[in-house]
C-alpha cells in the first residue's frame, strides 16, 4: 500500500498515531498490544527519510517516538482529552444519581441533559473544587 502524505499531513499522522496507541496502551502494563506497538514503530522510522531525524530514537532494535517527540506538546493534547472527558463522564454520573434520588426517569434524555449542563458549567467555573464526598 502507498500513500501519499505532505511533511506536514506526516507530521499529523504521527501525532495520531502516538496519541493513539498511547490511548491503548499506556495503562496496560506488561500486557500491551504490540500490533499497535509496531505500526507506531514502523511510521516512526520514516521520519529520518521524511527529513524528521529529531522525532524518532531506536530502542535496541525497536524505533520509538523520540524524547524530544513525547515533551513536545503531545501530552497536553492527550491531558486536554483525558480532562473533557473526565467531567463529562462525572457530570453524567452526577445527573444520574440526581435523577434516581428524586425517582425520576434517568431515560428522560431532557432532564438529564439539563442536569449534566449544570454540572459541566459548575466543573468549568470551578473544576473539583467544590465536590465534597460524605463518608
């Protein structure tokens, strides 16, 4: 298979695909997918012939993302995401507690989706701050 890519569409591509195996992998310790693993490691050691030498390191035999690669910036794009999704899953979980307690209908798409935007404008205002847990 060929695809043609410009530096800069290349470039993206890598960001995606760090971005996603490091959403497949990251939190599985030992046990990885290493198809995922390889696909990175396989793009990865384009860049050098893609005049991008500085993103890609060898590991032993392995090419990997470069130090310089995972410190530039692709971490904040990944704990932007981790962040969202985050409040939107408590939000959620939030209103629907809320609604069982007043023995509403938790299926009732309008109340919940009301009651999950107060608590996505209270996490914007305040992010956690604000959240006590009575034990």
């Amino acid at each position: 298979m060929n695809i043609t890519l410009s530096k800069k569409q290349f470039r993206r591509l890598l960001d995606m695909t760090y971005i996603g195996n490091w959403v497949l992998n990251a939190m599985r310790g030992d046990d990885r997918l290493t198809d995922y693993d390889e696909v990175e490691s396989l793009l990865f050691g384009l860049c050098e012939k893609n005049g991008m030498p500085a993103l890609y390191e060898r590991s032993g035999s392995e090419v990997i993302p470069s130090r310089a690669f995972a410190e530039g910036g692709i971490h904040e794009a990944i704990m932007d995401y981790e962040d969202t999704v985050f409040f939107e899953i408590l939000a959620e979980e939030l209103a629907r507690r809320d609604l069982e307690q007043e023995a509403a209908d938790s299926d009732d798409v309008e109340r919940l989706n009301e009651r999950i935007s107060v608590y996505i404008d209270e996490f914007e205002r305040n992010g956690t701050n604000n959240l006590s847990i009575d034990v």
